[in-house]
C-alpha cells in the first residue's frame, strides 16, 4: 500500500521533488511549464516527442554512420529510442534477455526504414558473467561505438537475487550497467578520437531518486536488503545512476576523452515496468492522472536529444528532464559520495568476476 502512495505521488507531480525545493510562484510556474509543454531553452519540453527531436539532429546524424547500444529496448522507452533513433541512419545494437521480442522490434524498425541496421545479441544486466560475454561478443565484432544509452530498469515490488545474489533492481538497473560502461568505455573513447565525434554515455535515472535520504543509502544495504521495499529499492538504484554518471564524467574529463556520461529522467510513461504494480487501485490512479503522463515517444525524446543534439555537445556529469538541464537531488550532486559508490563497485565486481572465471 506505501508503495501505491509513492506511485501515486510520483504520477500526480512528476516533478516533485525539484519543485518542492521551489516557492509557490515557481512551482506554479514549473507546474504548467509541464502540462502546456512550454519549451525550456534546449526548444524542447515535456510534449516534445522522440522523433521530433532525432529528426531536428539528422544533420548530424547523416553526416557519418553512428553506432548505438541500446539497453532494455524491446519493449516501452527503450524501443522508442531505438526506432527513432535507427530511423535516423544510427546503426543500432540491441542486448535483450529475450531474442524474440528483439527481433519482433527489428522488423518494426526495418518496416519504418528498410536501411536501417539492427544487431541483435543476448544479454541480462542482472548477471555480470552475462554482460562481460555480451561485451567480449560486441568487442569481437569490431564495430565503432559512439553512443551507450543505458537504458534497461526493472521496478519489482517483490524480494529477489540475482544469480550473482544481489537484490535483482540493484543488480539490473546499476550494477549490470556499471560492468557495460566500464568494459565499453575504451572502445568509445577510441572511436571518438578516429572518428572526431564525441561519444555519449546516458544513463536511465528517474525523478525519484530525490526520495532517498543519506541515512539509506548503504551500498551492502543495498545489495542484501533486511526490509525489502520495491520503491526504495528503485529509488535507491536510480540514485546509483546518476552518481555513477557525475563520476564516470570526472574520470572521462581527467583523462581528456571526448566522451561526455549524462542522466535522464524520461518522465512518467505508462510502460512495462509498472507490470508489478497492476491492480485495480494501480490502474485507477493511472486513469485519473492520464492527462499528466507523458506517451512513450514523448518519455523516449529526452535520452534521443541527450545522445544526438549538438547542444548538449561537451555537457557531462549533467541531469535532463524534458530534453533540457534540470536540478538533481543533493545527495546526486555529492561528489564524495559519488566516488565512493564507484570504488565500492568496482572492488564488489573484482572481486566477483575474479571469483567467477567466465
Ligand atoms: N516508465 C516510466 O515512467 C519511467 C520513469 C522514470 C524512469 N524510467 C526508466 O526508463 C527506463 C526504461 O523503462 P520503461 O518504462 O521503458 O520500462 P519497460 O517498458 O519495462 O522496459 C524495460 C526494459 O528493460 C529490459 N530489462 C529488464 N530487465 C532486464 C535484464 N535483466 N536484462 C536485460 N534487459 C532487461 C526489459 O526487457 P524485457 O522485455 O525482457 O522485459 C525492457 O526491454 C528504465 O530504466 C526506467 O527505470 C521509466
């Protein structure tokens, strides 16, 4: 039932907890900003949709084949990103954990450009053995890599381990993803200096990551949840995102890669991740506030502008709701807590890869 609340709170004021940190007049302001979809200065806004903004970067993108690995895209955001995106001339690597529904989504991209190129490889972000085979099988391929879009999230209202024995939303949504960037990260770096095109890393966050406080926040916790909530559990593996961003930016920086690592929040879409929330009371409050839930190309149009649009050229370490920049939480804006999430990653996946010869 908490969770429903949350669910109800994160549908009803999408925003919320930027805009709870506003006065009234700005929360007014911010409030019908996002339902009349005024445009912010990016000339985008909440009701600007996936296709709009990746046919307004197809300069860009026609000006040289560009290669996309896309995360969680067969089904909601993620295949919107995907269609979009492949519709524009980007050549598109699809890692799923289920083959067919990839390649249902194939020929949906094929019927929209018969040109279009779709790679499809099996892979699941909660098994690190699973995504360091997927990376060793896209490596061998030998293809260039200018765009990751770190995209795959689950939101399960239900305790469960991954085959590594992680609790699974933390496993999916952060870790897998963590082992993805740091095992492909040469290859964009490399191809960025061949190429002279800036490589882009974006990484699925979610608003509700504001929801998380310091005191649970706790990377064992984390892993080996005592009172499981699914909420936390999201909020907690969304938060994890955007730090792992503001770090992998630092690092990116320091080394001089012209790769920047950015975080979205996509909005809120009625997609497969709310399969576990199903009910009657679930689906009264997505009814009541339909007129404030963006469609699926809509919640797909801030990762395209973020992986495409030559505004956010050299923008790294930043957060964007609806296609412009946006205020993240205090706590994603915490650089130490941001390199420590990051060392105990790294240290937790050494020593698990190291264990488990794969
Ligand atoms: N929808 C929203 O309102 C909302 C709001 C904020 C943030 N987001 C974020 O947006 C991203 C996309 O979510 P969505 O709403 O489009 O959800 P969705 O429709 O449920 O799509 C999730 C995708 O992730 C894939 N996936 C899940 N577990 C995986 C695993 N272990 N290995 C490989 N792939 C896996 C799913 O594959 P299968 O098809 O095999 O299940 C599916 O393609 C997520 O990161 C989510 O957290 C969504």
């Amino acid at each position: 039932m908490c969770s429903i609340y949350m669910l109800v709170v994160a549908i009803v004021l999408p925003c919320c907890f930027e805009i709870l940190s506003l006065n009234c007049g700005t929360l007014m302001k911010e409030t019908l900003r996002y339902l009349a979809g005024i445009v912010g200065p990016s000339g985008y806004g909440s009701k600007s949709t996936a296709e709009q903004v990746a046919h307004s970067c197809s300069y860009l993108v026609d000006s040289q084949r560009l290669t996309a690995i896309i995360t969680g895209a067969t089904s909601g955001i993620g295949a919107e990103t995907a269609r979009a995106v492949a519709k524009r001339g980007v050549r598109v690597v699809i890692p799923a954990r289920d083959i067919k529904k990839a390649a249902e989504l194939k020929e949906r991209i094929r019927k929209d450009n018969p040109n279009a190129e779709v790679i499809l490889c099996e892979i699941d972000l909660s098994s690190l053995a699973s995504v360091k085979r997927f990376c060793n099988e896209f490596l061998a391929l030998g293809l260039p890599l200018n765009i990751l879009i770190n995209n795959a999230g689950i939101f399960s209202q239900k305790l469960e381990f991954s085959e590594d024995k992680f609790e699974m939303t933390f496993a999916t949504n952060y870790l897998g993803h963590y082992l993805l960037t740091e095992m492909l990260i040469e290859k964009m770096i490399e191809t960025a200096e061949q190429t002279g095109i800036q490589g882009r890393i974006i990484n699925l966050s979610s608003v509700i990551h504001s929801w998380v406080g310091r005191d649970c926040f706790h990377f064992n916790q984390m892993l080996h949840p005592i009172n499981y909530n699914g909420t936390r559990a999201y909020a907690q593996s969304k938060l994890a995102t955007i730090l792992h961003a503001k770090e992998i930016a630092k690092q990116l920086k320091a080394k001089n890669a012209n790769v920047t690592i950015n975080a979205v929040h996509p909005g809120i879409v009625k997609t497969g991740i709310f399969r576990a929330h199903k009910g009657f009371i679930t689906d009264s409050i997505f009814f009541i506030a339909s007129k404030l839930l963006k469609s699926t190309s809509q919640g797909a149009s801030t990762s395209c502008y973020v992986a495409l649009s030559p505004q956010v050229e050299g923008m790294s370490g930043k957060y964007f709701v609806d296609c412009n920049e946006s205020n993240c939480s205090v706590l994603a804006n915490d650089e130490s807590e941001a390199r420590r999430l990051w060392r105990q990653t790294r240290a937790l996946i050494r020593r698990r890869l190291y264990q488990t010869p794969c």
